[in-house]
C-alpha cells in the first residue's frame, strides 16, 4: 500500500502542490514536552524549491511552537490529504528551518510565492525542509470534503499590521517568543521586512 520515494518530483509533486491544505507537525527534545500539529491553508504559500527541498510562508498566529522547535531540533512531518478524488496521503519526514525576515536568503526564498501577498497577512518566517523521508500511504478511511476557498479573514485581520504594529501584537501574545515548553520562539521585535 504505502510506497517511499527518492525525490519530490512527477505524480507526487502533481498532487502535494494541488492541495488546498497541509499539516505541519513538530516537537521538542523533551520527552514530556508539547507536540504540535498544525493545518497550513492559502493557495500560494507552499511551493516545491527542487526534488529534495519545500517551503512555505509562516503567518501571524497566537503561537510560534513549530518555529520553536524547528529552532531546537529541526524535525518535522509535512502531511496531505486527498479529500477529493482517489485516496492519497503523503508525508515528507525531514529537517526544517524558520528563515526570518531579516535574513539574507528570504528575498529569493519570498520570489518562489508570487501568487500571495504576504504583507496581507503578517508573514513572519519562510520554513524551508529538506526531506530525508517521503512516503504515501493509501488514505482509504480520509472523507470526501469539497474546498470551497480560502478564507478572507487572515488577510483582512493582518493588512491593517505594518512591522511596529505587528511586533506589538505578537508581545502581547503569551507563546510567541517563548513556547509552550519555554523554547525560544519568534525573535522579537520582528525584523523588518526587506520587501
């Protein structure tokens, strides 16, 4: 049923790059620490850099645990799911890394997006993977769910932040700059934005 594979590339990037929604899951070193598992949705903010390598853009939210533990230890699990047509579930196992705003790769790691505007919605971060696993499995059980289109209110929630404003929202936020665990989080202030 399941299969690995070398390289993101043919069928497979076909169908990752077709999903309207992914997951992200991530943990700490601590064996008592939180795991985290996310859902990443807007058309545009995930992209395939080569056979080996993905991104996507981190948005403002009320936390920052998977830039936390990408921070200590670089694991993560990118999954998708085929909610419409033949079953499909793909997984990329891997190492990632938060590339912030001021860092000097995020202008060229930015240009792999150009159909998202990210000033609409607080980008914080570019999270770069590098697989070192990818598998499918057969997704039989994962239920028939129509995408009906992204939701406006992340992006009518964010356009009104520019850097300052934005800086001062994640401070006043609990688990940005620390996790849940007390793992350095999003580095605050927030750099500015090079684009």
């Amino acid at each position: 049923m399941g299969k690995t594979y070398e390289r993101i590339d043919g069928r497979l990037r076909s169908f990752i790059e077709a999903q309207p929604l992914f997951f992200t899951a991530t943990a700490p070193l601590s064996g008592d620490g939180t795991v985290n598992l996310s859902p990443k949705g807007l058309r545009g903010c995930f992209a395939v850099l080569d056979e080996l390598t993905v991104a996507y853009l981190d948005f403002a939210g009320s936390t920052a645990e998977t830039v936390a533990h990408l921070r200590e230890n670089g694991r993560i699990t990118l999954m998708w799911c085929a909610f419409q047509g033949p079953p499909n579930i793909v997984r990329v196992h891997g190492r990632g890394e938060p590339v912030f705003r001021d860092d000097p790769r995020f202008r060229e790691l930015l240009s792999h997006f150009p159909d998202i505007d990210p000033a609409a919605h607080g980008l914080r971060a570019i999270v770069v993977v590098t697989a070192e696993l990818v598998r499918d499995s057969c997704g039989y059980a994962v239920p028939y769910m129509a995408y009906e289109g992204d939701r406006e209110l992340h992006g009518k929630r964010f356009s009104r932040e520019d850097d300052a404003s934005l800086s001062a929202y994640f401070a006043k936020k609990e688990h940005i700059a620390t996790s849940l665990d007390g793992l350095p989080g999003l580095p605050l202030p927030l750099p500015p934005s090079t684009v």
